[in-house]
C-alpha cells in the first residue's frame, strides 16, 4: 500500500528552482549552445550563406573534412579507474611558451567577411582564454592591431611565401616588430584548391554574384549594416603592397617554394618556427633533420587536395618515425575536446582549430569566441577526468584505440596486382 498525503507548498518549491530569465538574446542563445555543432547551427543562421559556405566548405567533393571528422568519432577509450582526478592541469609549454589548454587558434583568411570583429575576436578571446591565435597572411587584421588585441597574449603568424619574395621578408619583419613569438611556415598551396561551393555562391575573385545570392544575402540586414559601417575588407597585412584582392591571391600561391626559400625565411626569423602542411612520414622526417622547431600535421582543412592524407590518422606513423619528444601538432577536423585530448594521447604536443572558433565568431562575435573556446576547454577537462588523467603528461596511447574504416592496400598486394595485368 502506498501512503498517500497532501503536497506541503514548502516541498514542492524545493524542487522547483526558477531560473530569472535573460532577456540579452545574443547571450541566452550562446549559453544554450552546448557543442561546437550547436554554434554551427547559431552561425549558419546569422550569416550569408555565402560567408558560411565559405568557413564551413572545402575541396571538390569535401571528402577529407568529413573522413577527417569521422576519423576522430572512430575512436575507442580506455580509461583507467580508481585512479582519481578531481583537479586536473590542462596547462602545456609549446614552442617556448605556455598555453592554457592543448589547443590554440588556427589562421583562418577573410575573417572579418564572417563577422565583422573577425581576428580581433579571436585574438582577445584567445589572451583571455590563455591559448594562442595565430593570425593569417591572408587575414583581415593588420599585425599590429592583433597585437593590441592580445597585448599579453600569445600571437603568431602564418606566412605564405610568395612569388614576389620581398613581400614575405617585409611581412616577417612586421610580425618579429609585432612581438609575433612564432612564425607558422604554410607549404601545402601551390594552387588553389577546388572550393566548389564558393564557385557556386558566386565567391570569387573577381566576384561574380548570382542572383540567387543576392536575395539570400538580403535576409542578413544586420550582417550588411556591419560590413558597410565598418573598415573596408582587405588582407590587412598585404594592404600596401599594391595589386587586386585577385592578384595578391595569386602571387600569394607559389608553386615553386623550395628547401631554399625556407632556409631563407630561417635566417630572418629569430623565434620559432613550425612548418603547416605536412602531409607524409618522408617530409615530417626531412624537416626534423632540416632543424625546424616543430611540424603541423595539416592537410588545410580539407580545402586543398580533397582526398589527401587525415592528420589525425598520420599522426602515429609521423611520431614512429621522428620521436614523441619531437613537437608535432595536428589540425583539421576538430570539433571537440575529445579529439583534442586523442590527439594529445597519440602523441600530438598540440592542436589548432580553424572552424570550431569561426563558428562562435559568426554565432555571436566575440562572445562567441569566447563561448566556443569554453565549450572545447569544458570538454577537454571532463574526457580526462573521465580517463582518470590528472595532467596532460599522464596521457598514453594506451589511453586511446583508433579504429579502422578506410583499411590502406598493403604494398605485396598492389605488387601482385601488377604483376597480374
């Protein structure tokens, strides 16, 4: 038999915890936000499709973004149990200087075309944080003003060397001026890659807009009020030195840098310095031999060679050859702190996300950056503590098991086949 009675006010109000509500939209939105996929979802709704195809796309069928993605998802944890971790440290030291988290801000270009804070957002969102930005040749923040935005913060900068290469030693040392501490030598864009979407949206240099475009453009008054207010949208840091938008693009691809131009960029560049764009065993082993301070596994978000190698699956191989103790660093692909911390597991001494920040950027500008950085920062401390982890030294390949989709033919077996033709 079950007792009943009548409900006491007192104890019903126990249960029942009324939360005020907030009435700032922009911030109750961002609050609900849980995953960097619902800042995905905030950011597509805020943006031109145009500017958001533009962050979310990549090469031709977009092949590598989603096996990059989906290699993340096939993982299996092991965590250890009854070992406790109430408290973990989430601090690391990379390339001579401390990040708050395992992770830092990727170059992203035309950053202000998704919201109109662009890199400043990132830059002060990332000083607070404790992580590092890293700014693009190709973004729309001058040097300078990122450093102002990060005064006590970690900054570096990404350089493409280009065909006029006294314009890549004029931006090196701008960014040395700037208090830039590491300098991001990006080698994986000889040509553009096929950015179908873009094409289709009419994002092209010079632009050729589709009527389409134009009435999808029209539903974002707000987006358009920003970018007609604000300073003009230009790669700040090429801003004088002459040309289109389109023929900085091109010069900005050159298909013959070499070992050469890197031993010259090495001379002039004082701090650190890592190579992005690696993308087999054989370079990542050259470069360590050349004295570089560190690689970038990174096969540019999917958004040049489409079906090129998935950093995340590479990283194993690289590290079997080069050492653990060599700095090797991952991108593409991340949207969330457990890939993060498998990363981190397999050796990785740090990663850089691209998409994830410019997600929060255009959901919310700097609040969203903010925001983004917070859900990524939540989610790395609760998988180690999950995984029994007090620190990030703690953290073993044991720890992680990547499991197999795409199973590579086994040279004896293409051999065979040869012979058999």
């Amino acid at each position: 038999m079950v007792t009943r009675q009548i409900p006491k006010p007192s104890e019903i109000f126990e249960l029942l915890q009324f939360k005020a509500p907030d009435l700032n939209g922009r911030r109750r939105r961002l609050a609900a936000a849980q995953t960097i996929w619902d800042l995905r979802a905030l950011a597509k709704r805020n943006t031109p499709a145009a500017a958001f195809d533009y962050t979310d796309g990549s090469a031709d069928e977009e092949i590598s973004l989603r096996r990059a993605r989906q290699a993340f998802r096939d993982i299996e944890w092991h965590p250890d149990i009854l070992r406790p971790a109430p408290d973990v440290n989430t601090s690391c030291q990379i390339l001579g200087g401390p990040s708050a988290m395992p992770f830092g801000i990727a170059p992203t270009g035309f950053t202000r075309l998704m919201r109109t804070e662009g890199e400043t957002a990132g830059a002060g969102a990332a000083g607070a944080a404790g992580i590092p930005f890293t700014l693009s040749t190709l973004g729309t923040t001058s040097m300078e003003d990122v450093a102002a935005a990060n005064p006590r913060g970690r900054n570096w900068f990404q350089l493409y060397v280009m065909r006029e290469r006294e314009i890549s030693y004029g931006l090196v040392e701008r960014a040395a001026a700037a208090g830039f501490d590491t300098l991001m030598f990006t080698v994986d864009v000889p040509t553009a890659g096929a950015r179908l979407r873009d094409k289709r949206n009419g994002f092209s240099i010079p632009p050729q807009i589709t009527a389409s475009t134009v009435l999808n453009t029209a539903m974002y008054p707000r987006w358009w009020f920003d970018f007609l207010t604000t300073p003009k949208l230009e790669f700040a840091s090429l801003s004088s030195t002459g040309g289109t938008v389109g023929e900085l693009l091109d010069s900005a691809m050159d298909p013959t840098i070499s070992d050469e131009d890197l031993a010259v960029i090495r001379s002039l560049w004082k701090g650190r310095i890592i190579i992005k764009g690696v993308q087999n065993v054989a370079d990542s082993k050259r470069l360590v031999d050349l004295g570089v301070d560190g690689i970038l596994l990174s096969n540019h978000g999917g958004r040049q060679m489409d079906r090129a190698p998935i950093p995340f699956r590479l990283l194993p191989e690289v590290l079997r050859e080069v050492g653990r103790d060599t700095t090797v660093m991952i991108d593409t692909g991340i949207m969330h702190g457990q890939d993060i911390i498998a990363a981190a597991a397999l050796g990785a001494k740090f990663s850089l996300v691209g998409r994830a920040y410019l997600y929060g950027l255009m959901a919310g500008g700097r609040a969203g950056v903010d925001r983004a950085i917070e859900i990524l920062s939540d989610q790395v401390v609760r998988t180690m503590k999950l995984l029994g982890v007090a620190s990030l030294d703690e953290l073993e390949p044991r720890h992680v098991t990547q499991l197999t989709r795409l199973v590579p033919v086994r040279p004896e077996v293409r051999a065979a086949a040869d012979l058999e033709r």
